[in-house]
C-alpha cells in the first residue's frame, strides 16, 4: 500500500460531513485514501473538457469550481459551480458519454479523483455511498429544472435576486447584523453568463440594487444587507 500524506486523508478533509463518502468508517476512509489522486488546480486550469471520456469521479476537497457548457455558437454558459465536498463526473458513472461540459478552477482548488472502476466498486459494497450519490443527482436534476423555470418565466432583475439568494445559500459568511458576505470570486461575465444577459446589463442591476440598499460591495466581493427585500425581488418562495 501507498503512504499517503496526513493532510490528504479523507478523515482530515477540510469538506468532511458535506461529500458522498461522510457515512463511512475510517477503515472505509483510509482504503479511498489509498485509491484517490490529489491535484490541485491554479485559477483557470481545468479538470476536464466537455466532450473528453470521463475515467471516473472528482471530489472536490476546497475551493470553488465552475461547470461551463459551449454551444453551437461558441458561446460559453455556466451551468453551476461547484464548491468543496461536492463531486463532479458523478452522472458518467451509469453511463458511457462523454463530459457534456467543462470543468475550470475559478480560484486555487484542491481536488481528489477516484478511479471510475472502484468507485463502481465502492458502491455495490457501500449503499450508504449508492445513495448519497443518487440523492446528488436528484438535487442536479431539481436545480436544473429551476434553473429553466427561472429562465423562461422571470425578468432580468429576478434572475439576478435569485442567484444572489442562491450564492448566499451556497457561499454566503455572515459578517454582522443580517450582512452576509459572498465568498466566492465570481467576474460580472460569468454572473451574467449564469442568469443569461449581457455583462452591461448585470452592472446596471447590480447598481440599482446597491442604489435600493439590497447589497454593498467590498472590494470585487459582494454583501447581501436585506435578504427579504431581495427575495421579494426575486419572486421566490423561502
């Protein structure tokens, strides 16, 4: 067997409690150490490309992922990002297609991959693992669908309150008071790219929402200060 370093066991993941591995023992734990790959990836390097034949799962340990598809046009759309102790190339495992998109860094990220063949393995001997995995594919499929709902039934400025709901869920640190403060590097192009307007667009709303007192900025990094208003924004249920 391997040695493998201290800080790259599963036991000591910074993301531990939040992957598909969480209810396995340390035995368990330490046998995925020893079939698992560390790599950590620069900001903008990628972990594969859509259109690539998947070899098996990517399990993120920290750092932020966007998830991006390239149509017919060559134009670039972020379908999710992907954040620590999520996975990735999760849906290649019951199938034989290829990536459908690309996976890039958009900052520094520590990443395990899992060789397609144990994972399958794993998870005849493991249902615990089965079914987590399953369980994030159904939250997929229910983003996805929202994401499309979102797309053909609300405006511009909803679309915007709604990703910065979302964003909150996701990334939101709370800083003081009701302030929540979005920890994560987003340019205004992939914000547009990922309630589809254009870049010129987004920055008019995101200054009329500074204007209404609904967020502040901190440098690039965006404060939420009154998420009620901003879910009346967004026409959304919570």
């Amino acid at each position: 067997m391997r040695r493998v370093k201290e800080q790259e066991k599963c036991q000591n993941c910074p993301s531990k409690g939040q992957g598909v591995f969480c209810d396995l023992d340390n035995p368990d734990l330490d046998e995925i150490s020893q079939h698992k790959v560390t790599n950590t990836y620069k900001k903008g390097q990628t972990l594969f490309v859509q259109g690539n034949h998947p070899f098996g799962l990517y399990c993120v340990n920290s750092g932020n992922i966007k998830v991006t598809k390239t149509g017919t046009d060559g134009k670039e759309s972020i379908v999710r990002i992907v954040k620590g102790g999520d996975v990735l190339g999760h849906r290649s495992l019951f199938t034989s297609d290829y990536y459908t998109a690309t996976a890039t860094a958009i900052e520094e990220t520590k990443v395990c991959f899992i060789d397609k063949k144990y994972i399958l393995r794993l998870m005849q001997e493991k249902p615990s693992v089965s079914l987590n995995i399953i369980n994030k594919l159904s939250r997929d499929m229910g983003a996805a669908e929202n994401k499309v709902s979102s797309f053909h039934q609300k405006n511009v400025r909803e679309r915007l309150a709604e990703l910065l709901l979302l964003l909150k869920e996701s990334h939101g640190q709370k800083i003081e008071g009701e302030k929540y403060k979005l920890d994560i590097k987003l340019t205004r192009e992939e914000m547009a790219t990922m309630i589809g307007t254009a870049n010129e667009t987004l920055i008019r709303f995101i200054s009329e929402f500074k204007d209404e007192g609904l967020i502040e900025q901190e440098g690039k990094a965006i404060i939420i200060c009154n998420e009620e208003r901003l879910i009346d924004w967004a026409n959304v249920n919570y």
